[in-house]
C-alpha cells in the first residue's frame, strides 16, 4: 500500500529541480524512484534535482533512446527512461535486474509501463500539470514498503 510522503506544487523548472534535490537528501543506495507523467511534466528536472543533492556533477539528460544512463558523484544513479521499451525482455537484455538490485539509486521515467518488473519496495512520484498557470506543476511523492517507513513516517 503506498503512502503519501508529500504533495508538492512547482510554478517552474528550478521549483521542479529544487523538489528532486530535497528528495535526494534522504535517498540510499538501492532505493527505487519511479517518476510518472505525462511529456513535459518535470521527470528529467526532477532528475537533475536528485542527482545534484547525490553529488552527481555531470550534465544529466533523459536516456530516451539508450534506455538507461548511469552517472557517478558522491552515489550512483542508474537513470532509465523506458518510454520505448515494447517488452520487459528488454530490459532483462541489458541487466535491469543488476542495475535494480545494486547500491546506487535507481530512477526510473515512465515507470508505470513496466510496474510489473520493478521490486515492490519503491518510491512513487506522479507528476500532472496543475490548473494554475502553463509551467505549474503537481508533485505526488508517496512510497511503499517497510525499507522506506522509518526514514519516511515522521516526515508526513
């Protein structure tokens, strides 16, 4: 059952950036990320968020067409996009399992296209633009799995 960490309103990219560098302050290796929504709606910049609080200094794009990018700072990431991703074979093709079950960070875009393959122990991020201006943004960050519970609770 996933818990609701906490809802954020964003009005621009940096607001986006700022949300992923307070998420990456509390994140361990191993920890899951799977970042949803719609094109546009902030997953890369949250991204960057993350990998700047983890240490990361290089210039992190969306890995669209390679799948999965990894970067290295202070952690490890293992950044996928899986928008293009037709079967989970795929992934499995180019040791999704390693990456997932390894000591960096894994952030996942597009996760709910392959929920089915992702461990159960995860953080939930839905992105959706919000009603109020063309660049605002709203940011659900909720998790699940008892990994999280104790580092998580006291902050909802």
């Amino acid at each position: 059952m996933k818990k609701v960490l906490k809802q954020i309103i964003s009005n621009s990219e940096e607001e986006t950036k700022n949300a992923g560098r307070w998420l990456g302050r509390l994140l361990k290796p191993g920890d899951v990320i799977c970042l949803v929504g719609e094109l546009g709606t902030g997953k890369t910049a949250f991204t960057k968020g993350i990998a700047e609080a983890l240490g990361i200094q290089e210039i992190i794009t969306s890995p669209t067409f390679t799948i999965v990018n990894e970067y290295k700072g202070g952690s490890k990431l293992h950044h996928f996009d899986v928008y293009r991703v037709n079967d989970p074979d795929e992934l499995y093709n180019i040791g999704f399992e390693e990456y997932v079950y390894s000591d960096a960070v894994v952030v996942i875009e597009w996760a709910d296209l392959i929920s089915d393959i992702i461990p159960d122990e995860r953080i939930w991020i839905t992105f959706s633009r919000d009603a109020q201006g063309e660049n605002g943004r709203n940011i659900i960050i909720s998790f699940q799995g008892k990994r999280f519970e104790n580092r998580f609770m006291p902050l909802t």
